[in-house]
C-alpha cells in the first residue's frame, strides 16, 4: 500500500512538472525560459505584483517551471488560462 501511494504521489508530480513545462511555452513570448511578471499578467491579468513576488521564491524577477507548479499547487495561479 505505502508503493502504491508513493507511486501515485510521484505521478502527481510528474504530471505538475509536465504543465510546468507546457505552461512555460505558452507565457514565455520573448523565449528566455522565463516567465517575467508581465508575460504572467499578459495572461492572467488578475495576478498582482506581491503575488508574482510570492511566486519568484529565488527573487530574480522571473518564475521558472519549478516556481511555476509550485504557484499553481498553492492556488497562486490558475492551472490553465481561460
């Protein structure tokens, strides 16, 4: 049993890592790899400056894949754009 949730828990987070990516191509217009805080509000205008602040947990002005699926985990951040 304790296999079986950690391979559902593993799956769980390969499926966040892979909307990371997705979701990276899909804001990222200038192709750096990163997401800047306009690129992020060009799509989800509703996200405010102190919420992308949250979101850059490396503060260096850009979300990246990682900080990406962590955002859409704690409800930072829609999963998909509407």
């Amino acid at each position: 049993m304790t296999k079986y949730i950690a391979l559902v828990l593993g799956m769980g987070l390969m499926a966040n890592a892979a909307f990371a990516n997705e979701g990276i191509a899909e804001l990222d217009t200038n192709g750096d790899g990163l997401i800047t805080a306009d690129e992020l509000s060009a799509v989800f205008p509703d996200v405010t400056a102190e919420t992308f602040a949250e979101i850059d947990a490396d503060g260096n002005g850009a979300m990246d894949d990682e900080e990406m699926a962590a955002a859409v985990e704690a409800g930072l951040i829609p999963e998909k754009a509407q």
